[in-house]
C-alpha cells in the first residue's frame, strides 16, 4: 500500500541520527512537484533559484515574496508527501524579525509550506530563533548564499582558508543553537563539509559540498538538462529534457508546415458531435 505519511522537519534530523542520506530536490510548479515527489524524494524546495531556472533574471536577487507563494501554492497542489521547504527572498526576512515572522507566516498559511529556508548567520540568528519559536520549521543556507553574489564577486567556492573553514562552523553551530532543522551548504570544499556535518545534530544538505554530507539538494532544471544556460560543476546530467523538447517541437512545426498534423485522428467531423462520447 502506498506511504502517503508527510515528512515533517523532525523527521530530518531523525533521518540524520539513523545514518541514512537525505534526498531534496527543488521544484517549481504542479507537474515538476508531481514528478519530484513519485521520485521518492524527502524534501522539496521551492527555491529563489526559481529567478534564474524560470523566471529568467541572472541572479536570484530579483525574486520577490509574490514569485515565492505562487509557485509554493502551486507545487503544493500535487500534495507531495515529501516536505515543501519554501525560500524566503532576498530582503523578506533581513530587515526585521516582525517582517521576517509577517512573511514566513505567509509562505506557510497562504503557500501551504511547511518549512523556509534562510540565507547566512549574524544578523539572521534571531530572525531564526523568532520563527523557529512561533513553530516554522526554519532550514539556514552557508557557504556561497546566492542572495548575496554580488558581495561575494560571483559564484566563488567559500571557505577555501582554514579561518573561513572555521567560521563556517561556528556559523553552522550557531545556526543549529538558533533552532534550525537543517542547513545547506553551497559550494564548499569536501572535507570542510565533511567535518561541518560530523559537528552537528542536525542534517547538512549539499550542493558542491561533496560526499560528506548527511542528504543533497540539486536544482530540478540542472538534473534534467533543462537549463542550458550554465551548466554547474556539481550538477549530474540524468538526463536532456531540454533536447527532446526542442527535437519534438520542430518535428510538431514542421508537421503543421507540411500540413500533416493535425491528422485524422486528431481531427473532430460533424459526425462525431452526434455521439459525444466517439472522439477523446
Ligand atoms: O534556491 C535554491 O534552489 C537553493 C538551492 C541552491 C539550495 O537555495
């Protein structure tokens, strides 16, 4: 019988704690929920990558709270079992913990999430605390934190320098002490990973942070070729969507320019409007 259980933030950690991997993956609409989630996947994040893989802007800065609800509302409307984590924007939780707490509320309430994600530490440590005491799951974001590209000068591998290895992770401990349920760490050399994820209780999620993680997280469109505009390091091509979506689009142009489709099966007569129930 099938498992229909949601998967819940605790549930994470207590993946964590038996030694199993941790399987996120992001996704953006109805038909890319639908198919994450039949894949057997524990999270889903409806990340600010969205800005980049969808929406088209160059960095993820652009994406406001609006693009976040009204992609998480349609993701949760394939009702995954898997966990919905939703990005908080740039510029939605750093200014303040009311405005932080105002629209978390929101990706939860009116998107259906169950979970955000946040970039950084500092600053962002209350903001962490204040949700996480209000009852939002809260999973943190270290390393190269893409709202923060043009501080960092571009998509740079951190915590290259020992002094940068160990400020990640009193980062990553502060993080955990603030009530994160997770974190996920972007672009870091393996073995600074590694030996973040041996130090804390709660799950680290990898993207370029190598093996050493405890789950990893990959974007949707990088997994299935369907972003071809840069091609990360990191990501595995499983497969090139974006191929056979161009090869059967031009053959459907070139059918309609040949005047063979739509053909007679596709085509409705008089006839078939007598007994309604002859063409589907
Ligand atoms: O927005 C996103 O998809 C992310 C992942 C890169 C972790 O934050």
């Amino acid at each position: 019988m099938e498992q229909r259980q949601p998967v819940r933030a605790p549930d994470l950690i207590a993946k964590k704690a038996r030694g199993e991997k941790i399987v996120v993956l992001t996704a953006y609409d109805f038909p890319s929920a639908t198919y994450v989630d039949q894949a057997g996947v524990d999270a889903i994040l409806v990340g600010d990558s969205l800005g980049m893989v969808v929406l088209g802007y160059d960095t993820t800065v652009p994406v406001t709270l609006e693009d976040i609800l009204h992609h998480t509302r349609a993701v949760c409307r394939a009702r995954p079992r898997a966990l919905v984590i939703a990005d908080m924007p740039f510029l939605t939780y750093q200014v303040g913990a009311d405005e932080a707490m105002r629209n978390a509320g929101r990706l939860i309430q009116e998107g259906g999430a169950a979970a955000v994600k946040v970039e950084g530490a500092g600053p962002v440590l209350p903001i962490v605390e204040r949700l996480t005491a209000a009852g939002i799951p809260v999973m943190g974001h270290l390393g190269l934190t893409p709202q923060g590209v043009h501080g960092f000068g571009g998509w740079k591998i951190q915590a290259r320098q020992k002094e940068h290895a160990r400020k990640l992770l009193e980062d990553a401990r502060a993080l955990e002490a603030a009530g994160a349920f997770g974190i996920v760490l972007e672009l870091i050399p393996a073995e600074v990973s590694a030996a973040v994820s041996q130090e804390l209780r709660i799950p680290t999620i990898g993207i370029g942070a190598g093996p050493g993680c405890d789950g990893e997280v990959q974007i949707f469109h990088d997994l299935l070729g369907l972003y071809e505009q840069f091609r990360p390091r990191h990501a595995k091509r499983y497969a090139e969507v974006g191929s056979t979506i161009r090869e059967a689009l031009s053959r459907y142009a070139a059918e309609v320019r040949a005047g063979t489709f739509p053909a007679e099966e596709n085509t409705i007569h008089q006839k078939d409007l007598e007994d309604p129930t002859s063409w589907t």
